[in-house]
C-alpha cells in the first residue's frame, strides 16, 4: 500500500511537472525565490505557488514529506527556472544557495540612503543606479526594511525586487481590509506610516505617535512634522530652523495640509500597524523628552507646558 501511494505521488508530480512545462512554453522564466529564516514548508509552498513555480501546494508539501525534508529546506535566494519539477526546486531548497550574503537595512531610510549603505558596505557597487530605478517605479517606502539573506551578484535590480516583494509578503490581506475599514488607501497608510517611522523611537509609542497625526488630519490641522521638512531639504539635520519650516515644497506639512505627496521614507511593519491600528486618544501634540520618548497633549496649553518641561523651566 504505501509502494503505491509513493507511484500515485510521484506520477502525479511527473504530470504536473509536464503540465507546468506545456503550458509556460519551452522558453521557461528565471524567477527569484526567497525563503525566510524560519519559514515553514507550508509558506515556502505558497511563496512558490505565488510565483508560478508549482502548480499544487498540497502535491509540493507531500512529495517534501515523503522525502523527510520538511526540517532541511534552508533560508536564502533562489534562481529557479519556472520548466523545474517539483522534486528539483525540493533538492535545491535542501542544498541552499550556492553562495549567499546577509545585510540589514534599518527602518526609516529613504531610496538614496538606503543606496547609499548598501553601496558602502558592498552589497551594490553603485548608490546612483539604485536611486534611479527605484525612484524610476516610485518605490519610496515600499523598500521593506529587514535583515536579508541574497545570493551574491543580484544587482541593484535584484536587490530592490527582493526588497519590494518583502514588502508584498509582510502586509497581509489583512492589513489591505483594515486600510479600507478606517477609509485610507494603502498608499495613504505607508505615506504616514513613513512619518510616524521617523518621529517615533520607542515602539510602544507608534501607535500613540501615529494617533496625534490621524486626530490632526480628521479636525483639518496640519501635520507640523519635522521629519518631512528634512525629507524637503534632501538631508537629516539634527536641528532643525525657523527658516526652514518656510521651504517651497509640497512635503512642507508645516504649510500644506493634509498628507504629503508619498512616504518619506520606508516604514517597518510596526509603524504600518501602528497607523492601521492606533491607540484611541485626543491627543493633537507631541514633543520630544530627547531621550526617544515624548510628552503628549490635548491642547497647545498643554504643549506649551510641555515644552517649558522639557526645556527645564
């Protein structure tokens, strides 16, 4: 009985390895896989069934347990051509990547500083070629900051699909259905969610940080972020002026309302959830302690003396 049901598995993947071939065409796609560090072989079957890699999760998930590799499919990129047969991807992903490199991108860094660590530390060898393609498909904030595992010699192309498709994999359906529940598109939620990444420091404080700024935008109060007047002047200032709160750009929310025309930057999945799913105060005011904290007000009485607070006086 189990000889069979070994035949029936095997013939079965055969067919849909025939069938996959059939209908791609001889040609065949190269298509980048990443398998996370602890990704389950459920996962790793949807990620490949997402990509047009396999025809059935449930036939991928019993030939890997039929072979007893469930525990030895190993986390890195793939190159996998889309004519290869089930039992070839289950071999390659129990072999790894032939060589690999690990690099973290932290969160809040926009396109040119994110180029330009990853250039610094070698991962690209031009910080000027990333910023062009990324700008060139409007990827500012849709760079998923995390600590990644790439075979070598992607490319600033390579890099950045990796980095967008971890983007698409960590915000869920779930999160797209709340982004229509509070009435923001999913644009809207990564724009502030890119401000409340460069405001807020401590994450306990994200989803308070990012219900100061959605209690400003419903009352029709500008956003005042200091964040998006360094994203205006190209550069991060430890101070920033009177002057510069007056600079000629729509990312000015000292003088524009609203939201400005993208994200400043990319959010990590926090300071996303912190926007989709703030705490519920009336708090219109924030300022910072310096120590990565902040005092929080109702009114600008509340914030002067805040501020006098925090200035000692």
């Amino acid at each position: 009985m189990k000889k069979l049901l070994i035949f029936v598995i095997v013939v079965l993947i055969a067919a849909a390895g025939v069938f996959e071939v059939y209908k791609r065409g001889l040609s065949g796609e190269t298509v980048l896989i990443t398998v996370n560090q602890g990704d389950s072989a459920h996962r790793i079957a949807r990620t490949l069934k997402d990509n047009d890699m396999i025809l059935s999760e449930k036939l991928f998930l019993a030939w890997v347990k039929h072979t007893g590799s469930a525990g030895d499919l190993k986390p890195g990129v793939y190159e996998f051509n889309q004519k290869m047969f089930t039992p070839e991807i289950v071999a390659r992903l129990k072999e790894g990547p032939k060589n690999f490199i690990r690099f973290t991108v932290p969160e809040g860094l926009d396109i040119r500083r994110t180029a330009e660590l990853l250039e610094r530390i070698e991962i690209i060898s031009s910080s000027e070629e990333f910023i062009q393609l990324a700008e060139s498909q409007n990827l500012e904030g849709y760079l998923m900051p995390e600590t990644y595992v790439v075979a070598e010699g992607l490319g600033a192309a390579g890099i950045i699909r990796v980095m967008r498709a971890e983007f698409d994999r960590k915000v869920t359906p779930e999160m797209h259905e709340r982004a229509a529940e509070i009435g923001m598109s999913m644009a809207e939620v990564v724009t502030l969610a890119s401000i409340v990444e460069r405001e807020a420091v401590v994450d306990n404080e994200r989803p308070k940080v990012a219900s100061v700024f959605l209690n400003r935008l419903r009352r029709g109060i500008k956003l005042e972020s200091c964040a998006t007047i360094q994203y205006a002047l190209g550069e991060q200032r430890a101070r920033i002026l009177y002057r510069d709160l007056e600079i000629d750009s729509p990312y000015n929310t000292y003088r524009h309302a609203g939201l400005p025309p993208g994200p400043i930057a990319s959010p990590g999945i926090a300071s996303i959830r912190a926007v989709l799913w703030p705490d519920e105060t009336d708090y219109l005011f924030f300022v910072s302690r310096g120590d990565g904290t902040h005092l929080f007000g109702r009114t600008f009485q509340d914030h002067r003396r805040n501020i006098a607070q925090v200035r000692g006086r």
